[in-house]
C-alpha cells in the first residue's frame, strides 16, 4: 500500500525544538519512501481546514507530534474520517502514548508508525466530548489547573504540584450513579480513566486496559491524609485490583465504611459534583460543572502501536 502521510505537529509541546522535530520527521519519511506533509496544530481547536485537506489529498495517515492535550484534540476531530492515527509522543506526561507502549524516543516512535499495526483503541466522552485518556475530579483535577499555568514542564514540576496541593487538598461532596444504583460520597479526588496513568508513568489505574471496553474509575474517599499515603501507594504500584461484581455491587451499597479507596471498572458513570471541583480531561483544564457524565467509546479510533494492545 502506498501511504500518504499527514502530520500534525504541536509547535510548543515538549522541551525541544520544533524546528529539530519537523527536519527529523521530514528526513525519515523522505528516507522510508512515503509521500507526507507536515501541519501546525490548530491554536482555536478547528480542524476543519485540515480535514478537508486530508480528503482532498486521499491521506492514508493522521500522524501527531504532541502531547495527550493534543492527541484529545486531534483524535476528537478527525476521528469520523476513519484513518489511523500514529503518535509522536512530545509532550510533558505523554499518558495515553505510555500506556500504549509507545516510545518517547522520536526515532523508534517513527519507526512505530512506519511498521507497526493499527489497532482499534477505546475512547470515552465526557458529557459528549470525545477523550482519549483520563478525567480527574477533586485533587487531580486542582494539580492539573496549577500544572497548567505553571512556566516549567516535566515529571518534577508535576510532583512539587502534586505535593503543594495534598497538603491543603479538601475534600468534595458527590454523587456518584453507576449500574443504576447511586451513592453519595466525600471524597478528596475521583478519575476516571481510559488508559492507565497520568503520565510520566504515574499509573492511577494500573489495570486499566485500552480495548477493554471499561473504564477505571478510583475514588479517594475523605481519611487521613497520613495513612493515606501508604494507601495511594497500593493504588499506584497495583496492588489494588479493581472490585469484583459483588464487590462492586457492595460498594454501592449505603452500609460501606471500610473501603478508603474504591476501584471498580464500569462502561460509564454520571457524578453530580456539588462542591464544585475542579476538573480535568486529557490533562487539560476545563470549567467547573455540576454533572459530569462520562462513557466509554468502545472501539474510538484506531491507533498504531508496535504490538497488539491490552
């Protein structure tokens, strides 16, 4: 098959230059034979111009050089045209590219592209809006805000966030309505997520799968925030599995007091967040809403890895 390449590049993700990135990709794909044009990203979010490109052209490939902000943003708009969609990962936490297996490395992530497969990968909305990694509530949604206005990037800024928030992170009132059953919960952070982490290999949902057709939802329940340390810690190394039916089912039930952090897999869930806290999709900060329905899109688009996914 003769591809024809189109790749979207996000002129100020990651550290380097973007200037190195596009002569990189450009001397690979001249060397591997495959005819290609390269595009900023869009700053307002239209790819409408793009998409009309792509059609016009008879593209055979949606490539992004950026990070999860742009993937959400790339994947959401051009999804409907049915192409594959490879990954540069370039950005500061590259979370979905992680979970994916796909290397930072420009160079093995083009090659990726170059051979790998495409395969068919889960998406979800967020209250109709297309996603392709995780939505935070609470906590992760505060860390996200203050990452974003921060002048630094990176795994270290993220941590010093992370760290400042914890210490004077309160605890939300919620609602949360899953399997037609509904639970009132105090809670300091809610994530739902696609794929398994933040990023940076900061796994919150270290079972999460993206073609399993389920969302991983954890919540940090309202507890001492001492214990609570060694808890997150169970949490992020994996060695808390995802609840069972009847577990999940006993969860949900108003008698449940032990649990401080609850992890279920459901194909969707609707949270009335009453306190108003703030929020986050794809790493990205978004307005404060009081409902929040999220739902997973089996089989959203298909991504191309270097082996099948789990």
């Amino acid at each position: 098959m003769n591809r024809k390449l189109l790749y979207i590049i996000n002129p100020i993700a990651g550290k380097g230059s973007r200037g190195s990135l596009r002569k990189q990709i450009e001397a690979r794909t001249v060397e591997i034979g495959f005819k290609f044009e390269c595009h900023d990203s869009a700053i307002d979010g239209n790819y409408e111009p793009i998409a009309q490109r792509i059609q016009q052209g008879r593209f055979t490939d949606i490539i992004i050089a950026g990070g999860d902000g742009t993937i959400n943003q790339v994947v959401g708009s051009l999804r409907h045209l049915n192409l594959p969609f490879g990954v540069i990962p370039c950005g500061s936490g590259n979370g979905l590219a992680r979970c994916a297996g796909l290397s930072t490395d420009p160079r093995i992530a083009l090659d990726v592209i170059f051979n790998g497969k495409a395969i068919a990968t889960d998406g979800y909305t967020v209250n109709g809006q297309f996603a392709c990694e995780l939505t935070g509530l609470g906590f992760d949604g505060a860390v996200a805000h203050a990452y974003a206005k921060s002048g630094t990037r990176g795994l270290n800024t993220y941590i010093r966030h992370a760290i400042k928030q914890f210490r004077s992170a309160p605890s939300y009132k919620f609602n949360v309505r899953v399997l037609e059953r509904e639970i009132a919960l105090d809670a300091y952070m809610i994530t739902v997520a696609n794929a398994n982490q933040f990023g940076n290999k900061v796994t919150i949902a270290p079972h999460a799968s993206l073609t399993d057709g389920l969302l991983d939802v954890v919540i940090v329940k309202k507890q001492n925030k001492i214990p609570l340390l060694w808890r997150a810690y169970q949490q992020l190394s994996g060695r808390n599995l995802p609840m069972q039916e009847e577990e999940l089912f006993l969860s949900l039930s108003k008698d449940i007091t032990q649990q401080d952090i609850l992890y279920w897999q459901v194909s969707s869930i609707e949270i009335e967040n009453h306190e108003g806290a703030l929020i986050h999709v794809d790493g990205e900060p978004t307005p404060r809403t009081s409902h929040v329905t999220i739902e997973v899109v089996g089989n959203g688009f298909r991504l191309i890895t270097p082996a099948v996914l789990h």
